[in-house]
C-alpha cells in the first residue's frame, strides 16, 4: 500500500505541477496583456491632453484672427479720431467729446489685448515699424524713430498694423 500512495503522491505533484506552470504561462499572459492595456491608456491619455492642447491653441489663435480682423477694420476709425482731436476748434466742448470717444476706443481696443506699438524715441524694429522715409538728425541715434506718421498696433506677438515711421541716421 506504500508503493501505491507512493505512485499516488507523485501523480498528484505532477498534476499540480502541470497545474502549476498552467498557471504560471496564465498569469504571465494576463500580466503582459496588463502591460499592453496600461501602455495603450497612458498612450490615448497623452493623445488625449495633446488634443487639448492643440484645440486650446487653435481656438486662441482662431479668436486672435476675428479680433485682429474686427480692429484693422476699426483702426482708421481711431485714425481719423486722433486727427480730429489735433485739429483747432473754437468749441471746445465738441473737441472733448471727440476725445472721449477716442479715449474709450482705445480702451476697448487695451481691454481685448490689442495694444499701441511705441515709435517715437524707440530703435527702429522692422518687425514692428515700417520705414517711410530717413533722415539726418545728430541728435538722435542710429536707427532712432524721429517721428510717427500712422500708429502700429499688436496683439500679444502678432502685429495687425506696422507703425509708419520717420528713421533718423
């Protein structure tokens, strides 16, 4: 009867060997298709947050255009506002309405991010400035804007209208 239990106890530790590296190969292909499905998430999440990413900037840059679009349009409106205001006027009550009406486009123009490009007294940048002319002035510097025929305007980096300038030197 021991050779029986014997022969017994060696068929069932080989049946739970087989069982065992059944189990083993099982739970090795569970834990690679695991490591596939972790990868193949971490890989739609960062597709996902790039998604976002990208619409956020396109959406940025498509609200951009419409403004700078709307404000080239307004901007020889502000022009001619600015002209008026120079000019000399017996009513003075006229003239500071116009003023007014300036100031608070302005305001509307700062209040979106659309902002004055500064010339005057500034070194001429050809990504900001357009040279309409140049002269010799020994009291300014090289390249120095002496005057400003028309404002520039810019939003954020991107200019909507180059200033029209006088360089010195």
């Amino acid at each position: 009867m021991d050779k029986d239990l014997e022969e017994n106890l060696e068929q069932n530790v080989e049946t739970n060997n087989v069982l065992l590296n059944d189990l083993k190969q099982k739970l090795e292909s569970q834990k690679a298709e695991l490591e596939d499905k972790d990868d193949r998430l971490k890989r739609l999440m960062a597709e996902f947050d790039n998604f976002k990413k990208r619409s956020a900037k396109e959406r940025e840059g498509l609200y951009n255009s419409l403004l700078s679009d709307i404000a080239i349009s307004l901007l020889p409106v502000i022009d001619n506002l600015e002209k008026a205001v120079s000019v000399q006027t017996e009513d003075n009550n006229y003239k500071v309405g116009v003023e007014l009406v300036l100031k608070q486009f302005k305001e509307v123009l700062k209040s979106n991010g659309i902002n004055e490009i500064e010339a005057v007294g500034k070194t001429f940048d050809p990504e900001l400035h357009e040279a309409v002319s140049s002269v010799e002035d020994p009291a300014l510097g090289v390249q120095e804007i002496k005057e400003e025929y028309r404002k520039g305007y810019i939003i954020g980096n991107k200019v909507i209208r180059h200033s029209l300038v006088v360089v010195a030197n």
